[in-house]
C-alpha cells in the first residue's frame, strides 16, 4: 500500500516522540509492542504492527540500559519494520529481520547522543560559574530535542526514503536471501523467549512451564487462555504464600506477649 501525507507525518511525529516519552513521561508507548500497534493503526493494518512489534518484544524483554549502557532501540525498529513491511507488500518475517539491524544501528546513535550530552553538561556548569543561568535551561531544551531526534530523524529517513529503497533492493535480491530472511525471522520468537527464559527462574517453575507447553501444543489452547490459567495459577500461590505469612507473623507475635 502507499501511504498519504497524513499517515507519514503521524509516523514521523511518532518517531520524534517515542524517545522523548521513553526518558520522561513513561507511559508505555515507547514499547515494541505498543510502537507496532500504533504504526500499524496509523497505516491500517494493526494485525501486521502487533505481530512485528510483538516479535521484537520478545528481543528486548530482560534487557535494560543499566548505568546508562546504549542497548538495541526495539522500539525505532519497530516503527521502521512495521511501517516498510505494510507498504511494500512484505511478509511479517521479513520485516523483522530488517528491524533487527535498525535497532542495533540505533545503539550508535544513543552514543552519539550521550556524548553530546556531556558537553551539554559541561556548556549548563561553565554557565553556571559566570552567574549566566540561562544557560542550563537552554542546554535542557536542547537536550529535549536531542532525545527526540536521536529517533525521530532515523524514522523521518525510513520514512521518506525507506519504501522506494526497500522496493528496488527487494527488486535486486536473490530468491535464496528473501527466504533466508523469512526463515530468520520465523526463529526470532523463539530466540526472543529463550532470552526471556534466561532471566527468569524457569528450574524451580519447570512443572508450571511443561503445563503451558502440553496446554498449548497439545490441547491447542490459544494464548491468552494459556495466560488466563498462568494468571490464576500465580494468584493461587500468592494469596497461599500472604496467608502462610500472616499466620507465621501472627505465631511470632504470640509468642512474644506471652514472653
């Protein structure tokens, strides 16, 4: 599909805002998830932005910019997979697999940012010690802007360039590559929850976990029934584990008074 003029000024707009809410308000919307859907609203296929977004969710769960490190930019790459794979007619894998270089081109852009942070910083103190306060407001303002750039102009280029230069390399590439790529992305699901079963601690909930693999596999239970049950199973074994401490903590409290 070809986008309009409309659709394309919400996705850059987006994409200049996604970065600010992701260091400030907090939302959610900075989510791969919550990006695919909304590109995939913008542009009226929200079953295409779910299932991309949702895919590369997967990618960033258990990973965390701690310190201030530079990670993959899940949620840029999900705008630009999204909004390529809709208009030039891809499947869903193969947009993916574009997705994945973007977000790791966005982890040198963050440091480009950061390190024009510091010498903000340094701009705000010198500014300081002349008594010219201005200049700290003037420093954060533009490192408003900063952060929202650092997103909003690699969408802006996808954008504008992005459908027309993904067409003609689409035109050019081998049949072999295009497969290859829709079989990578077709794994990606899986890479995505093996990292996520990594950080969890999946041996001591080993049985709750075979459980989910019988419901869904065999029984063919959809995913969200397959939560549903996770769900009650969780609040079963809260509501046993805040009784058994309520009766130790009342235990205790006994024993002290009659001390």
């Amino acid at each position: 599909m070809e986008a309009n003029v409309f659709q394309l000024f919400l996705i850059i707009l987006y994409g200049f805002f996604i970065n600010f809410e992701k260091n400030s308000t907090m939302f959610g919307t900075y989510q791969p998830v919550t990006a695919g859907f909304i590109t995939g609203l913008i542009l009226g296929d929200v079953t295409t932005g779910l299932f991309i977004g949702g895919t590369l969710q997967l990618l960033s769960l258990g990973i965390s910019n701690f310190g201030g490190a530079s990670i993959p930019d899940y949620q840029t790459a999900s705008i630009v997979a999204t909004f390529i794979t809709i208009t030039t007619g891809q499947e869903a894998s193969v947009g993916i697999s574009i997705g994945i270089p973007v977000a790791l081109l966005m982890v040198q852009l963050d440091v480009v940012r950061n390190t024009i942070g510091i010498w903000m910083v340094h701009q705000a103190e010198a500014g300081v010690k002349k008594g010219n306060y201005g200049a700290v407001t003037k420093m954060q303002m533009f490192g408003v802007f900063l952060t929202a750039a650092t997103t909003g102009i690699p969408v802006a280029l996808a954008v504008i360039f992005g459908p027309s230069l993904i067409n003609t390399v689409l035109a050019h590439t081998p049949e072999w590559l295009t497969n290859g790529l829709t079989v990578a992305g077709g794994l990606l699901p899986a890479v995505g929850i093996g990292l996520l079963l990594r950080y969890l601690p999946a041996k001591e909930y080993f049985s709750y976990l075979v459980i989910g693999f019988v419901l869904s596999v065999y029984l063919n239970v959809p995913l969200l029934g397959v939560a549903l049950i996770g769900g009650a199973i969780a609040l079963i074994i809260f509501k046993k584990n805040s009784k058994e401490s309520t009766i130790v903590t009342q235990n205790v409290g006994g024993m002290n008074e009659d001390e």
